[in-house]
C-alpha cells in the first residue's frame, strides 16, 4: 500500500514501515542477513532519495543498522559508526534530554551487549546517568537515574571483574560532585552500593 501512493509523506512512512519489518525479522531469529540486509537497503535508498529532512527516520535507520551490524555481522566497527551518528543526531533531534536517553542511550547500550563490549555498554549507561544528575529538581530525572544505576549494576556483573563496579561508584560520584546533584546521587549510590559486599 505505501509502495503505491509515493507521496512525501507516505515516502516517509513506507521508510520506517521497511525499517520496522527489519527489526521485527532481525529479533524472530528466523530472518536470513540477506533478507535484511535488502530491507536497510531498500530504507537508506528512500532515506536518501526522498526523506533527508526527516531526521527520526533516519535515526531509526541508524539504530537498525546497529542491531544489524552487532546482532547479525557481530561486527563491532561497523557498529560504533552507526552508534556514532545516531547520538549526534539525537542530541539534535530529541525534544528533551530523556528522550536522548530513552530512544538513544539504552538501546546503543543494549546494542553492545550482544556484541560483549561491556564498557561501551557501561560509558552509555554512565552518559545517561550524567545527563540525570543535571536534572535534580525534577522527580522523573531521578527516577530515571536509579533505574539506569540499577541496569549499570546488571551490566557490571556480566564482565569478567565485578571489582570494577567500585570504580564506577567513584566516577559517578565525582560527577555528582561536579554538578552539585547531592540528592539526585544519593538515589543513585543507594543502588550502586547494594550488595557491594559481594564484589570484594
């Protein structure tokens, strides 16, 4: 149907519609890389022809190839390319700094740890934590702030020397100290030093 009316509009949605059937193909398993490396094909060819002022397909387009080059071509360089363009993009396009988080960060984090890359995985946990303790006066930033904390916690206990967490404790709270966010980091170190025992 959207390959039939090619309308700018529709041209914009028949984009995110082929970037869509990607992903859901790409995360059944069942996908063959061809089929979906075809359909990003497809996508950047309408993303380039007729949709370059659409800057949110084009950071869905960025975050599929994510998946694509990490999930299917476990290609790592690949993936810090396309990661990289799609936060410079998202710093530019997102209407506050928790969409930054909430449709960049974490999904890029999540991207990493199918390829095992657990410290880029942590740096944008990190990044987004930082973002939050900016934020100290608004109630949804400090929740956000712990559940990041909570997933930083997840991720640390995945690599092969949890004794880092500690390190990260340290780190974060000199970012806490830079910004003045007091209240905010006590949220987040009420997480980050749960069962710390266990790490020693």
């Amino acid at each position: 149907y959207s390959k039939k009316n090619m309308t700018r509009d529709i041209e914009h949605l028949y984009a995110k519609n082929i970037l869509a059937k990607a992903t859901i193909i790409m995360r059944s398993g069942y996908g063959k890389s061809d089929e979906i490396r075809k359909l990003i094909g497809l996508a950047r060819k309408v993303i380039e022809d007729n949709t370059l002022p659409y800057a949110d397909v084009r950071h869905q387009y960025y975050m599929v190839c994510g998946w694509y080059y990490a999930f299917i071509c476990e290609d790592v360089e690949a993936t810090d390319a396309v990661i990289c363009l799609a936060k410079e993009l998202s710093l530019k396009i997102a209407t506050t700094d928790l969409d930054v988080i909430d449709k960049t960060l974490v999904p890029c984090a999540n991207i990493y740890l199918e390829l095992q890359c657990y410290e880029k995985s942590m740096k944008l946990l990190n990044d987004g934590i930082k973002i939050c303790l900016e934020y100290e006066a608004l109630e949804v930033y400090n929740r956000k702030c712990k559940e990041l904390c909570e997933y930083l916690y997840d991720v640390v206990n995945m690599t092969d020397n949890p004794k880092r967490y500690k390190m990260l404790i340290d780190h974060i709270a000199s970012d806490a100290e830079d910004v003045q966010s007091k209240k905010t980091f006590s949220l987040a170190l009420e997480v980050l030093c749960f069962n710390t025992e266990n790490l020693d």
